[in-house]
C-alpha cells in the first residue's frame, strides 16, 4: 500500500515556501528582459540615433537637413566611391556565390572523394584577416607581383635563390598585369577570396537539406537532370542563395581591409569614411557617408529578413534525407573544380607566407624571421598581438553570455511580449551595421563627457562591447536556433514544479545547448581577432591591437611585416579552433552521455 | 439531483479567452468534484487545450474565474498554483536521468537527501520504472518516458493533475496498455485529474465525465453514458460514435414525418408541429425484427455491406432515406446478407433522437 494519496504537509508547506519566492522571479525575468533591452539601445539603437543626427549637422553643430549629403553628391569624386562600392560589391558577391555554390554542391550532392580535406582548406581563410588576401594581392599582382613580373622568373629565384638581376629572360612565361592599384578587377578577386568561405558555410548548409522524395517523384516523372536541378534543388536552395547574396554584399561594401591596402587609386564608401575622419578629421561628413553605407546594407537585410520570414518548414519531420548517388563524369568534373579553387585559395595564403618568412622579397628570397620581430617597425611589437589575445577572449566570455542569456529571454521568456519582439527585431540588426558605422557611431555617442557611459571610450570595455555588438547577430541566430530546438514547455513543467527559471535555465538549458554555446564563443574569438573595422576608429594609442597594427605597417610600407601579423593572427585562429575541438571533445563525452541512445 | 454533491475542488466561471480576433474559449463555467477523472474532449481547434492551460495558469484568460480547493487562482502564474502536468511531448529534461527528471521539483525544496531519494523510489516503483532509475529519456521508449512523466508530474502530490493528451505520440498497442494502466494508477492515489483527448474512445474508457467541446465552448457535461446514450446537441452525437442523421418534420405530439414515413419519437423536447428537425440514430440501435412489422419499421434495400470482424455494417436506403446498421454476427449468420434484398428495419422510438435544425 502506498501512500501518495495523503500529502505530507512538510511538503505542501515548503511548496508554498518555494511558490513564495517565486514572486521574485517574476521580477527577476523582466529584469533581466528589460536589461537586454537597455544593453541594445544603449549600444545599437542610441549610437545609431547619433550617428545620423551627426550627418545632418554641420561643423558648428547647426541643423541642415540633408546639405551633407547633397554636397556628397556633388562632389565627383565622393559620387564616384558610392559608385565604386556599389560594382566592387555586386561583382564579388556574383562571382563569389557562384563559385561557392558549384563547391557546395559537390561537397554536399555528389560523391566526389577527398570531401573533408577539400572543405576543411576552402574554409581556412574565415582565419584569416581581410587585409591579408590584400596583402597576399600585392604579392601576386603588385608592381614585384609573381603574375606581374612573371610566374617562371619568380620559381626559378625561389628555388635557385637567385638574384632576380642575374635570370636572364625566360623563353617562355606567365605573365600579366592586372593594373591592381588603378582597377577595381583586384580589388573584386581580392574580395572574392575573403568572401568564399563564409559563403560557402551558408550555402552548404542550405543545400545539405534535402528531400529524397522529392528526386524520386522528379525521377518518376522521368524529368532530366537539368529540370529536376532546376525545379527541385535550386528552389530548394533559394533562401539559403538569398541569404548568402546579402551576407556576401554587405561584407564586401562594408569591408575596408582590402580596398584600404590596395584600393589607392579606387575608392570606396568604407575608405571614404577613414579617410574624412582618420584624415581630414570631417567627422560630419564621416557620419554622411556612414548614413550612406548603411543604406544598401539595410535595404539587403530587410529583403534577407522578408525572405527568410516566407521561408516555410521546407523539411517536415517526414522528410528521408537525400544521398547522393555515384556519377563518374560529374564527380571527377566537381573534383577537378574544387581542386582548382583550393588550389588558388592556398596560393593566396601561401604567397602572404612565404613573403612574410623571405628576407627581401623578391630579390632575396632566403628564409629569414626578421619580419616577424615587431620591434623595430610601425605599431606596437608584439603587446598589440597580446592585447588582441585579450581583447578577443573577453569579447567571447561576455558575448557569449550576453548573447546567450538575451536570447533566452526573448525565446523563452514570459510577459512583456511587446517588447520581447522589439528586441528580437534590435538583435538582428547589428548584422547591417557596417563596422566602420559602428565605430564612428561609438564615437559619437560614447566620446562626450555628457554621457555617463563616456568612462569607456578609449578602454578595453569599449573595444571588446563594439565587437561584441559587430558581430552580435550571427551569434544571436545560433543561440536562437538552439533554443529553439528546445521543447517548449520545459519552462511550462518547470513551474509547475514551483522551480525558478534560473534554476532550469542553469540545470537544463544550458547544459543541452552547450555545442550551441562554445560555437558561439569560438565565433567571437576568431572574428575579434580579425576585425579592423569598428575599431580602427575606438583603440587608444596605448591600447594597441595586432589587426590595426596590420594597417599602420601597411600604410607606413611595411608590407612583410604586415603580412607577419596577418599570418601570426591566421594561425592563431587555427591554432585556437583545434584547441577548442580538442577541448570540447572532452567536454562534450562528459557532458553530452545523454545525446547517446 | 438526489443526493446531495460534495464541494467541488475546482470551479470555473463565465471563462473567456480570445487570441486577437480569434475565439478560443466563450463563457466556459465548470464544476470538478475531488477525485474526479474528467475529460476535454473535442476536436482539433475546439480549445480543449487551452481551456487545460488556463486551469494551469500558461495562459491568462480574458475574463471569468478559476477556484481550486476554495482558493481564487484567477490571476495566479503557473508555479504557484498546485498542479503537475504531463505534456503530449513529455517535456523531459533531455540531460538529466529518469531518477533526476522526478527529483527536480523535490530538490528545488531543500528536502534531506535521504527524503528526496525515498519518494523517487515510491515512484520509480509506482509507474513501474524502478530498474530505469539511471536511464537518460533517449534511452526509454515513449511509454516508459511518457510514465517518467507522470511520476515528475505526480512528485510533489499536486492537489490536480493535468494531462495534455499524453497518449496521443504513442503506437496503438502501446496506448491502449497505458490507458488501463494511468486509470488504475488514477484510482488508486485518488489525484483529481483532467485529460485533454481528441480520442473519443480514450475519453470513453477512462472518464468519470466527459466534457465535449466545440468552438470554444461546452457543448454537454456527463459521464460517458450520458453523453453516448443522450447526446445533447447534434455536433456531439456525431463527434462521439457512429450516428445516423435523417432529416424530418414534426408531424404531432410524438411523430416526425421523414420523407414518406412517419416515426415515432418518444422525446420531442418540447418542439412544436411543422419545426423541421435532424432525428439521430446509433447503427447499432436499429434492429431488424423477427416478429411482425410494429410502427417504426421501415423496408430498406441492402446497398452495400461491410465485415468488420464482430459485426457487419450495412449500408441500407429506404426509399429516400439513407443509414447505416450494425448488425451483430450471431444475427447476421441467420440471414443470407448475399441473398436478402429487401430486409425490414426497426427504428425503436427510444433511440432516436430529435435534434431542431
């Protein structure tokens, strides 16, 4: 006989107890939902405010309306850089897309071999900073470039290690001149390499979802190859090829690493910004063209987000996951591609190593690691690179737990629905902030001593909130998607059993979405490790950081070196990410058991 | 009403709840006695399930109130209304084992240890789970997690218990098994409970009453018998069994002209001659008679016929009426269905419903 018919009062009573306390998570969690709200109007919504009352002010601060921007159009040579930007972006994210798909698909619908190595080498460069493909691009093709001067010519003084005065002239050569400083044509490859593979991750991830049924019906339907991979797989891949067009158009308009190192004679929005500010110190017209960037980028994210709210469920639960079926001529095609593209890939990277471990390039080229003692060149030796370590490691800590719990709140959070949803909508936009704007918009808001906040300009806090915020959205998605996952009522049974949130938050959700996590904590160290934009506008001279040290060298000549860090940044990022699977390897045995049937 | 009722544990009035400019629940007023097992019953949409989480507090009603146990939970979130709940999905904490997912509200307490671990056994052994203490919930089966569930929901002996089709994700062997077994379990800890189900059959089996739902409202409260035998209104004549709608007029006091026939009905429910009505008849409620042809007793052309194992259903028309009877195999061994063209059909007056239209 048992006897759970006859509640013991001990336990009714400390039920009670415990439903008592429970008053305080009420509060607790609009707290903790307005606290989130705080943090991003303070550091998205407010700056942003700033940033474009700036632009229609003048020097004395008067009002005038959109004057800024009629002078900007007026000036031709302002007029040409937003038309520059407009064809570099477009081109890149054409080309770039188009490659990327081609690589994805073999990767995920065919039965090509060597698939791991040749998707872990095409994503190398996400380690790498922007400005070093533009470096790399003035070894290739600069005025001592390999192509410039001759492919031949080149091999046969790395290998014989001759002067280049002693080769006599070659018979027979590769050689070509693509007028990198003067043309645009550089800066779109350039870019297209930057691009490649973030692109390739998203469009990867919108083609490995597939239904099997679908290629069957087509099958049976006796429809070609042709028709089904244009009726079936491309509507398939459709918001995944959207989503990738703007992802890739706004990191090209938006990115100033490669223009800034080899765009001299091209200008661009992104290098318009620095140089009326780092340059002319014309912070207003600075904050127009600011105004001017964002406006190409918002109009992506508003399409990106309109489409992505048509995309339905393209997967029930129902679905039978599509296995690619052996193809001699198309598997050995795709491999031959993607060989090609790799191969072009490591030539870039391997161009901006071997010019950062040769003594004079090109006329010694013997090994030598002077480049890579900081000392005695332009920026801060190695403390920029040990700030950067810092500063990357804190802005994953705290925007890991900031994204994270933020994005709790708006999932899962009770009350308050009105302004859960503003919230969401604020989270997503950080994604079309151009870095730049988002600097220039900190120094507005944060750079007056009106402003309580103003303690943090020029500290670390400030560098590690920007990036935090720069790269907020991506991380905002993942933490999303997660949670998502998630039963919905664990909250619902939760308080039925009179626990507080926290407690589950702690016990369970954490726990469960711990890949989701550590993905997200790994995608902020390796981006603040990189990132030049934001704040290339927000570092103090004694707060140095290894990326903005990339740009000084650069700008002072001192390109190997430059090339140095980039490369001493590259393998930090790989080296982090290995001991970040290693760790979490451990870590997930122990914590993930449960995963297992 | 004889004998008089006990106070009911919980009370429901005059509840209202709308999404927007959708109607989810109107004017809901409902009476539950201790003990009791009572079910939702309706179909997708009908607010079943809403009607469960505004008595759980997970959704706030427009209007109306809620009383459990003498104490006004109206406007009282969900943790500290005195409930447990087991979700259609379960909800069980992924990371946490069987043994773990029945503590969690037990250890939210600051109980002794030894306390914690002594209920967790009473129920592990309880639902039958005792050797499953130290499984994960993706190492059970769906019924073995769905029984998890019910333990975690019963752990801190909640004054109600409510089930959100708990059933319902599981195989038809399996369900049939855990319905015997969560009605016995019911029983004997005596925890007053409400089930939503959109399977009538479920409701049928484990109800002490059933109330059936449609478009946001109550359309009759009873026991299964009740609502089986005497459905109340034509949706829950139709949502509950199989039933058989013949479109007539009222002819006098206790006839109804169908078509060409005229039948006697023995409840007219006070409807007034020449009121056009839906009369309403269970298959297994018409008989065909041995004896002489009575009143009621119609000639019907057999049309099609199905086996089903313990019975035939028959698809039969008389003239320009058209029903369905389900006629018992020891009877239909007696007559050659093969054969038999015309076949007399007896509608008892008692069993057949009058509905106005």
């Amino acid at each position: 006989m048992t006897t759970i018919s006859t509640t013991p009062p001990s336990w009714l009573a400390a039920k009670r107890k415990a439903a008592r306390a429970l008053n305080t998570e009420v509060w607790l969690m609009r707290g903790l939902i307005l606290l989130s709200g705080a943090f991003l109007v303070t550091f998205v919504l407010l700056p942003l405010y700033e940033l474009i009352r700036r632009s229609m002010e003048n020097r004395q601060g008067e009002f005038v309306g959109l004057e800024n921007y009629l002078q900007y159009f007026s000036t031709p040579a302002l007029a040409q850089s937003f038309a520059n930007s407009l064809y570099i972006s477009a081109m890149s994210t054409l080309i770039t897309v188009t490659l990327a798909f081609v690589f994805a698909y073999a990767l995920t619908r065919t039965c090509m071999p060597f698939k791991n190595v040749l998707r872990t080498l095409a994503l190398l460069p996400i380690f790498a900073p922007s400005l070093l493909h533009g470096i790399a691009f003035i070894y290739l093709f600069g005025n001592q470039g390999i192509f410039t001067n001759g492919v031949f010519n080149f091999l046969l003084r790395l290998i014989g290690g001759y002067d280049i005065r002693a080769v006599p002239p070659l018979p027979f050569e590769i050689q070509f001149n693509i007028n990198l400083y003067k043309e645009p044509t550089g800066i779109i490859l350039a870019e297209v390499f930057y691009l490649f593979p973030h692109v390739l991750l998203i469009l990867m991830v919108a083609l490995s979802l597939a239904d099997a049924r679908l290629y069957e019906a087509a099958t049976a339907l006796r429809a070609s190859r042709w028709r089904t991979f244009l009726t079936v797989t491309l509507p398939g891949a459709r918001y995944g090829i959207i989503s990738a067009c703007f992802v890739a158009f706004t990191l090209v308009i938006t990115d100033f690493g490669i223009p800034k190192v080899i765009g001299d004679g091209v200008s661009v929005l992104a290098t318009d910004i620095y140089k009326q500010v780092i340059g002319q110190q014309n912070f207003f017209m600075g904050s127009t063209v600011s105004v001017l960037l964002l406006t190409p980028t918002i109009i992506g994210f508003a399409i990106d987000r309109f489409a992505q709210r048509r995309q339905v469920a393209m997967l029930s639960a129902r679905a039978v996951p599509y296995q690619p079926k052996p193809n001699p001529t198309l598997d050995r095609l795709m491999l031959a591609f993607c060989i090609l593209v790799v191969l072009a890939i490591l030539l870039v990277i391997g161009t901006a190593l071997i010019a950062s471990v040769v003594n004079v390039w090109p006329y010694r080229l013997e090994l030598s690691g002077r480049h890579y003692d900081f000392s005695k060149v332009a920026g801060g030796g190695l403390d920029a690179y040990w700030n950067s370590l810092r500063m990357a490691g804190l802005t994953a800590v705290f925007g890991t737990i900031i994204v994270f719990v933020s994005a709790y709140m708006i999932e899962k959070g009770r009350g308050l629905g009105k302004t859960r949803a503003a919230l969401y909508f604020l989270s997503t936009l950080p994604v079309a902030l151009p870095g730049l704007v988002l600097g220039l918009a900190y120094i507005f808001f944060f750079n007056r001593p009106a402003n309580p906040l103003y303690f943090l300009y020029g500290t670390m806090p400030i560098l590690v909130l920007s990036t935090i915020v720069h790269f907020y959205t991506v991380s905002f998605f993942t933490a999303t998607t997660a949670l998502k996952q998630m039963d919905r009522e664990f909250e619902a049974v939760s308080a039925s059993l009179a626990v507080p949130f926290y407690r589950t938050f702690w016990r369970v959700t954490v726990p469960v979405s711990l890949p989701a996590i550590l993905e997200i904590g790994i995608y902020y160290f390796v981006n603040a490790l990189t990132t030049v934009s934001a704040v290339i506008f927000l570092y103090s001279a004694n707060l140095k950081l290894a990326s903005i040290m990339i740009v000084n060298m650069d700008d002072a000549g001192d390109t190997a070196p430059a090339a140095a860090m980039s490369m001493l940044l590259f393998f930090t990022g790989i080296g982090v990410r290995l001991l970040y699977e290693l760790v979490t390897r451990g870590l997930k045995q122990r914590t993930q058991v449960w995963r297992q049937r | 009403m004889d004998e008089p009722r006990p106070t009911p544990y919980l009370q429901i009035r005059h509840l209202r709840k709308t999404f927007r400019t959708f109607v989810a629940l109107e004017d809901i007023s409902l009476e539950v006695y201790p003990g009791e097992f009572i079910c939702f019953l309706g179909p997708s949409g009908c607010g079943k399930t809403t009607l469960l989480r505004c008595i759980a507090g997970l959704e706030e009603q427009d209007a109306g109130e809620i009383i459990q146990d003498g104490r006004d939970i109206s406007r009282l979130p969900a943790s500290q209304r005195d409930f447990g709940i087991v979700f259609q999905s379960y909800a069980l904490f992924p990371n946490l084992t069987a043994a773990k997912n029945i503590a969690y509200g037990l250890e939210n307490m600051k109980l002794p240890r030894a306390q914690i671990q002594a209920r967790v056994q009473e129920l592990l052994e309880l639902v039958g789970l005792s050797d499953f203490a130290h499984k994960y919930p993706a190492q059970l089966s769906g019924g073995q997690q769905q029984r998890v569930a019910l333990a975690r929901a019963l752990a801190l002996s909640p004054g109600l218990l409510l089930l959100d089709e708990p059933l319902s994700a599981l195989d038809a062997r399996v369900r049939a098994g855990l319905r015997t077994e969560l009605a016995l379990l019911q029983r004997r800890i005596g925890v007053t409970t409400i089930m939503v189900t959109h399977d009538q059959e479920e409701a049928l089996t484990l109800a002490d009453r059933i109330v059936v739902m449609d478009h946001g409202t109550i359309q009759q409260i009873g026991t299964p018998h009740e609502v089986y035998r005497y459905p109340r209104t034509p949706f829950v004549a139709n949502f509950i069994g199989e039933m058989n709608f013949l479109v007539g007029v009222v002819a006098g006091q206790g006839w109804v002209q169908c078509g060409a026939h005229q039948l006697r009905v023995s409840r007219l429910n006070g409807l007034a001659q020449g009121t056009s009505v839906k009369l309403a008849i269970r298959p297994e409620d018409i008989v065909i008679p041995t004896a002489a042809p009575a009143e009621n007793t119609l000639s019907a052309r057999v049309q099609h016929h199905e086996f089903l194992g313990a019975f035939y259903r028959l698809r039969l028309a008389a003239e320009e009426l058209n029903f369905i009877l389900d006629l018992p195999m020891a009877q239909a061994r007696d007559l050659d269905l093969t054969r038999q063209d015309l076949l007399p059909v007896h509608l008892p007056a008692d069993f057949l419903h009058v509905y106005p239209s």
